[in-house]
C-alpha cells in the first residue's frame, strides 16, 4: 500500500464508522496498523488529539479533552439553566440539572429516572436527607469530577454522597476523614463510618483505636461511650497496652467520670479486663483502697479469686493480648573480639535489621528485657583492649526516640547475668564480678528506680538461664567456677524462697532459656567440653524434662527469645566461630528452620521482644481528592 503525500481537508462529522470498540486508552500513545506497514503522518497534528494513521482513507482520531470540554460546557449549561430538564428541590433551594448527568453520575438518580417510578416522568422531585449544601457540591462533582472536602462539610457530604451512591465522593470523604485520625476523633469517626456502611474506613479507625488506645482513653470521646461499647472496646485481643494495669486504670476513670450512675455496671464491665495478668500487689492493692470496688462487694469477690489463683501459680486459660501491630526483636551489645555496643533491630513483617542507637560503654555478657516498653540492658563486661571490668550498668532503651538512659545501677557489677521480668519488675540472677561468681538475685522497680536483694539461690550461677511460668522464676544450669550445673532452682515470690525441681539431663552454661505456655525450653550452651546443640523442654506442671530436636549448629553464649509461640536462637559462639546463624523452632512441630542471619557474628548478647511503636502518619490522600488538612481534631457526629 502506498501512503499520500498529502490529505483533503478532514471534517471530523465526515469520517467513516471505524469500529470504535477496538480503540482503547492505549491507542492513545502508540499507533498501529490494519496491516504490517504503519507510520506517523509527519505533519502537526491537532492540540489535545492523537490518531493512528495507516492509509488516506481511514485515520481514527480521539480528542483528548473532548470528555472534559464536553461536560464543562454542559455545567456552563447548568448555570444558565440551557435545555436542563429536572429540578431538585432540597431544604429551601432548587437545583436546575440534566437527568442524564445525574443519572450517570448516580445509581440512585439512575433509578430514579429510569426504573418506572413516579418521578420518572415529574419536573421537579424533592428530596429529603440531604442538606443544600452538600447537594450544591455533589452536582458540582457529578458534572466537574472536582470536589473539595473540608471539616465543616465532610460530616454532611459523606451521608449525602452515600444516599445518592455517588462512590468516587464517598472514597474522598473516607480518604479525608483517615487523614484526620486522632486521639481526640477516632472513636467518633469509626462510629460515623459504620453507621453509613464505610467498612474499610471503620475498620482503619477502629485499627488506630487499638494501637492508641492509651491516648485514646484520655479523650472525652473514651469517656463518652455507653457500658455496652467500653466493652466491646477494652475485651479486644488487639489493644495495644505495655501492661494490663493500662486497661484496668481506664474503666476505673469511666466509671469515676459518673461514678453515681456507673459503678454498679462494674461488675459486668470488670469481666472484660483481662485480670489474671495483674500483679497480685497490685490487685490487693486495689480491694483494699479502690473506692469503686469497695462499693461493688462482687468486684472485690473477683478480684479476691484471681489473686488467689495468681498466688497460688495456677496456669491461666485466659490468652495475653496480640497488638495487630509490628514486632521487633532487638539484639544489644554482644562479643566479637572485643565487647561491642551495638543495638539492633529486627523487623519480623520485613525481615530486615535496622542499626539503632548505640549502647553507651561497649558490653558483652549484658542481660536484656522489654519491660513496660523499654528495653533494658542489665550488667555484662566492657571487654575491651586495655579496658577491661565487669559491670553494674544499667540502660534502658526508648524505642519512640531511638536513645538511652542510665538507671539506677544493680547492688553489685554481674556479667554474664541473667535477666526475666515478673509481676513488673525487672530481675537480675546470678553472674560473676571478677572471679567471684553469685548466688545473689535482686529486683527492680521501674516505678522506684530501685534495686532489692532478694533471697540467694543455693548455687552460685555464671551463664544462667532464667524463664519465668505461671508467676515462678526459674534459673537453669550456669557454671559455679568448679563445675556446670544441670540443676534447676524456682523462686516463689510470695514467701521468697527458692526450692530445688527436676534437674536437666545435661549439665550446661551459656545456653538460650525461652518460656511457651507451660514449657521452659533449653537450647544449646557449653558442658565444659563442647558447645551443644541439644534442646531440652521442662513441663513445670509435671516436673519433667525430656528432649526435643536439635538445633542445626551447636553454639553457646547465644541469645533467645520468643515471637508468635516460636523460638529465635541467634549467634552464639561454636568452639571456633563467633556466629550469624539464626534458628526457629517451632513447638508445635518440634522442627527448627532457618532465618535471617544476624548482621555480623557475635556472642553473649541480649535480646528481647516488643511491640513497634504506634506510627501516627497515616496514608496519604489520594492526589485527585482537594482536602484542608489544616487540623486534626475534626469530631464526626
């Protein structure tokens, strides 16, 4: 086929019936041909058009902004009321529009003027629900695809652009009203969400209702709710709380916020928190000064039956809360060639390590634990060339700002400590200063910033491992200075006294200790010859030990911990090699598998669990949504 060298005059109502249907959005950045010979007429095409050209006699052409200048024309229309042919009555104005506009833009217009019903055929059709204002904006949307959502026009536009099925208005509405998420706001616009069948946007907000739910329950909003949603609030596993205390101490400020008309529904609304993971002082605590529970005798009689449970270490059936937020394991400090002060995180959604703020003095032989949200590094050795002691430090770490504190420091310096939480506070057993190995155990009070001697265990403990299960302390094997312990002592803390249980069926130090449900888990360590990779699992209901798999790489001086009733084993040292290697084990199918190593090889790390910290950047509004983001503390109604 030839082309032409030039072209008659085109009259755009002259052009043949090309078929249409074969010509997409994509017709509009590339040509094509109706055969294998096809190129671009070299001559200026017409602004805001592009065509395919493929002989003289049949060119399709789309114009760009055709679609747009069409239907600014027809608003211009609109506004000089040119052949409209309905009227809207809404309140005390009218609106003159185009049916076939409206019905376009609307299934419930669509309906309206096309199903049969009355007004069908009626000039004027009135409409109730919806105010002027947010009528005006909506016809506006439906012939300019523009709308502008502001704080004073949202909480009508939103029920308005629901009732008339105008989607792309109810997406903006929902898009702005993420965007101003607060503290102060949330529970109302969850409320406001449901109530108008927004369900993704009710489940965002209720989303940011659990992971700040701390602040929220400072709010007038949280003290506003009727017994029936404070319920349906604080009995969900994903509240985002550090200590159970936190949900307990908000019902008691809504119930003192009309305690005349409220505190006798807390019988029913006590049943909703989560008790059984209060410390028993606390709990006592509570009966004997609490107002609120003294004036409800069966609130007393419940608290009274938990504590007896706690106190006498009868395991739970009630599950901790699960924050629907991202976890982080943090490694601190550790041992290759010299003591290092690294802090690092791992993101166990994202498999990846982020490095952190460092420690303040390099230590290795640290313990570690997440306590209230802070992770706290506790003792260890400043192993260093020509630096060398063994510590009393302790830090703790912010994971909000990324940085560290000093503590109160411990009674005496311990390396190779071993650190668990119970009850709140923070214990430290055993360890070593110099070449004097400890029995000595004390405690810390993060409230006080104080340290206590407890009772000592019956043997000095280097390496110990130490758990915790049902309010009892466990310290695990540990080296003497003589000889490796496969003995086990358990602290009660209620007459602080340690009694002697079932021993392991190996002596070793330096081994990973992990808790899950009922069972402590032993994982590796050193029995004086060689680095382990056995595991052994003790049942404290049973008193029992027995193995279960091995790791894949024997290592001692490793560090564990516990994220989704799965067990971590990172690093550690084989007898040759400081390690990277990362193990998992699953309880549940008694098998190990691999993980993401750790950044660089080290050994006599701690390590610890925490939730991330609430993120308040919420996702962007979409670009073709006009929003006035000037505030955040918008209250939908």
């Amino acid at each position: 086929m030839h082309y032409k060298t030039s072209l008659p005059c085109f009259d755009p109502m002259l052009a043949d019936d090309a078929d249409e249907t074969t010509m997409d959005e994509d017709d509009c950045y590339s040509s094509s041909s109706h055969n294998s010979s096809t190129r671009r007429d070299p001559r200026p095409q017409a602004q805001g058009s592009c065509y395919n050209s493929v002989d003289m006699g049949d060119m399709s052409f789309m114009m760009l902004d055709y679609l747009k200048e069409a239907m600014k024309s027809m608003d211009m229309m609109r506004g000089h009321q040119m052949l409209t042919d309905v009227v809207l009555e809404v309140g005390n104005e009218l609106f003159h529009a185009h049916r076939v506009v409206l019905a376009a833009a609307s299934p419930y217009f669509k309906a309206m003027f096309t199903g049969g019903l009355k007004e069908t055929d009626m000039n004027r059709v009135k409409l109730q629900g919806v105010s002027p204002t947010a009528m005006a904006r909506l016809i506006r949307f439906m012939y300019t695809g523009k709308i502008r959502v502001t704080e004073n026009t949202v909480c009508q536009l939103l029920p308005a652009a629901t009732m008339l099925q105008v989607q792309n208005v109810i997406q903006a509405c929902c898009d702005f009203l993420e965007r101003q998420l607060d503290p102060s706001n949330a529970i109302g616009i969850a409320s406001f969400a449901e109530q108008h069948g927004c369900l993704e946007l009710c489940k965002k907000a209720n989303q940011y209702i659990e992971r700040h739910f701390c602040q929220i329950c400072q709010e007038e909003e949280f003290l506003q709710l009727n017994t029936i949603q404070l319920i349906n609030l604080i009995k969900k596993d994903e509240l985002n709380v550090q200590d159970e205390k936190e949900v307990y101490n908000a019902v008691l400020k809504w119930v003192r916020y009309d305690e005349d008309n409220r505190h006798t529904k807390m019988e029913c609304i006590l049943s909703a928190v989560r008790c059984q993971f209060l410390p028993p002082k606390f709990l006592n605590d509570q009966m004997t000064n609490c107002e609120v529970i003294k004036k409800t005798p069966a609130c007393k009689e419940y608290l009274a039956r938990i504590f007896k449970d706690l106190t006498l270490h009868i395991r739970t059936v009630v599950k901790e809360r699960c924050p629907n937020i991202p976890r982080v394991i943090y490694i601190a400090g550790g041992y290759y060639r010299q003591s290092l002060d690294i802090l690092e995180g791992y993101n166990v959604d994202e498999k990846v390590w982020t490095k952190l703020d460092r420690l303040t003095v390099p230590r290795s032989g640290l313990g570690g634990a997440f306590l209230k949200g802070t992770f706290y590094a506790v003792g260890g050795r400043n192993n260093s060339p020509g630096n060398s002691y063994d510590s009393d430090w302790v830090d703790k770490y912010n994971p909000i700002k990324d940085h560290w504190r000093p503590c109160s420091p411990m009674s005496v310096p311990r390396n190779r400590v071993g650190v668990a939480v119970m009850d709140g506070l923070l214990y430290a057993v055993g360890g070593s200063e110099g070449s004097k190995y400890h029995s000595s155990v004390e405690c810390y009070d993060p409230e006080a910033d104080k340290w206590t001697m407890i009772k000592p265990m019956h043997f000095r403990r280097l390496a110990v491992g130490v758990g915790v299960v049902n309010r009892l302390l466990y310290a695990i094997g540990g080296y003497d200075g003589i000889e490796r312990h496969s003995s086990v002592e358990c602290y009660h803390p209620e007459n602080n006294e340690w009694t002697m249980v079932s021993p392991m069926h190996a002596p070793r130090s330096g081994a990973g200790v992990a808790a899950v449900n009922q069972y402590i888990y032993v994982v590796g360590g050193y029995d004086g010859k060689n680095q382990l990779n056995s595991v052994e699992r003790y049942d404290t209901e049973r008193d029992l030990w027995e193995y279960v798999a091995p790791m894949r790489v024997s290592r001692s001086a490793l560090s564990v911990t516990v994220l989704d009733c799965k067990i971590y084993a990172m690093g550690g040292y084989d007898g040759s090699n400081f390690l990277t290697d990362v193990e998992i084990y699953d309880p549940v199918a008694d098998k190990w598998e691999d993980g993401v190593p750790l950044t660089s090889g080290r050994s006599g790390h701690a390590s610890a669990v925490c939730y991330q910290p609430p993120c308040d950047k919420m996702c962007a509004v979409s670009p073709s949504v006009s929003t006035d983001c000037t505030t955040s503390k918008l209250h939908c109604t």
